[in-house]
C-alpha cells in the first residue's frame, strides 16, 4: 500500500464520514447491537461513539495500518472492552460461531472478494447472529447505473479499491435471509456515491 492509500486516504475518509448524514445513519444502524461484537474495517473509528453499552465485547479488523494509526488513540478512550486485528475480510482469524452481531459500515464496497467476506461473515457469526450494515451500492436507476460502471476505475483508485457498482442485496442474500432492508438515495451526496443498502441480516 503506498503513500497516498495509507496517509492520505484515512485523513480524508475521516474528514469526509465523520459528519451528517453518516453519524444519523451510525447511530440508528448500531442501536440494537448487543453482545460479542465484530466490525469488519473498522477504519478510523467513526462508529465507537454509537455502540451502545449492550455490547460487552468489540472487535474489529481492518487491513490498512493508515486507518490504525488513527483508531488507536479512539480505541484507547473508549470504555468498550475492545480489541484490533489487522485482518482482512476475507480470512476471519476467529473461530466459527464467536460472535452474536457482525458490523458493516461502507465497507463491502472496498472488499476485493465479497462473497468470500460474506461467507466467512456468516461462518463467525453464532447461529441466529446477525448482520448490521450500511453500503453504498449500485442504483436501480439505469442512468445512474451506467456512470457508476463508468466511474468505478477512478473510484478504485482514489478511494483504495471501493466499487460504486456494486449490488449489495444480492451479495447478502445469497448468504443470508434479509430481516430488514432499506434502499434510498442518501440526501447532499452524489447519486453515484449515494445509494444506500441499509438493514440486518439472520444467519
Ligand atoms: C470507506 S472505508 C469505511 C470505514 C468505516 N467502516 C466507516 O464507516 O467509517 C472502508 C474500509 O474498509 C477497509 N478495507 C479495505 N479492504 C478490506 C478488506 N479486504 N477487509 C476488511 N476491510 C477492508 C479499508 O481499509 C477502510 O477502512
């Protein structure tokens, strides 16, 4: 990982996703988490304010020593019993079965092999655990559709590897039932940026 994806790209993600709508979409995702709890990139922290205190045990991976640097003083200040890995997605170092919710926050987008996250999501989580997340994904409008495939090259580059033609329902669904789901166009974001998945899904 070079300069710009390990200095550059954490400052602006937290710049640019620590204020509204992100922090409404953060806190009303995380309320009803509970329990022993896994945030897949966990980036620079954003969401330990809005975990609420039915979480008796935090923790998160994240590939990008960038976005460490910045989470760690976060995670020293917090009162949750937290703990970090420099994981990826795709190979969950942690037992089956360990965990009673899993955390996605605009994340999926930026993982190479979802479907491998997703089953390795699904293998850590307890039966009947559940699945919290929020991602920006591919818009049902053709339109929109056709400029988020066109985009994507650049995207990738500028924002580590984050796809915006991405069609995260489906992805879950095929390892997941859905319990709840929400699709909308995020309001002040670019529609190529801004069409949200938001929901819980049951192992
Ligand atoms: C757009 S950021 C979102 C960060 C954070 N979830 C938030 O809501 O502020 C995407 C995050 O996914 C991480 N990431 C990239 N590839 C990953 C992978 N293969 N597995 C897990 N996380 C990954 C990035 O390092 C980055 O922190």
């Amino acid at each position: 990982m070079g300069w710009y994806g390990e200095w550059v790209f954490p400052r602006l993600l937290d710049w640019s996703m620590a204020g509204q709508p992100f922090a409404d979409y953060r806190r009303q995702l995380l309320a009803p988490v509970k329990g022993d709890v896994l945030e897949i990139g966990f980036g620079t922290g954003l969401n330990l304010a809005y975990y609420p205190d039915t979480v008796t045990s935090l923790t998160v991976i994240d590939p990008n020593p960038g976005m460490a640097a910045i989470a760690q003083p976060r995670l020293q200040r917090t009162a949750l019993k937290c703990q970090s890995r420099p994981l990826r997605g795709e190979r969950l170092d942690f037992p089956a079965h360990q965990f009673d919710w899993v955390v996605s926050t605009w994340t999926l987008c930026s993982i190479a092999d979802r479907d491998r996250a997703l089953a390795e999501i699904h293998r850590v989580l307890k039966p009947g655990g559940r699945f919290a997340f929020i991602e920006h994904g591919l818009s049902p409008d053709p339109a929109i559709a056709r400029w988020q495939t066109r985009l994507t090259p650049l995207q990738k580059r500028l924002a580590d590897g984050c796809r915006l033609d991405q069609p995260i329902a489906d992805l879950i669904r095929r390892h997941f039932d859905l319990d709840t789901l929400v699709t909308e166009y995020a309001p002040n974001l670019p529609k190529t940026g801004g069409y949200f998945y938001r929901g819980v899904a049951v192992k």
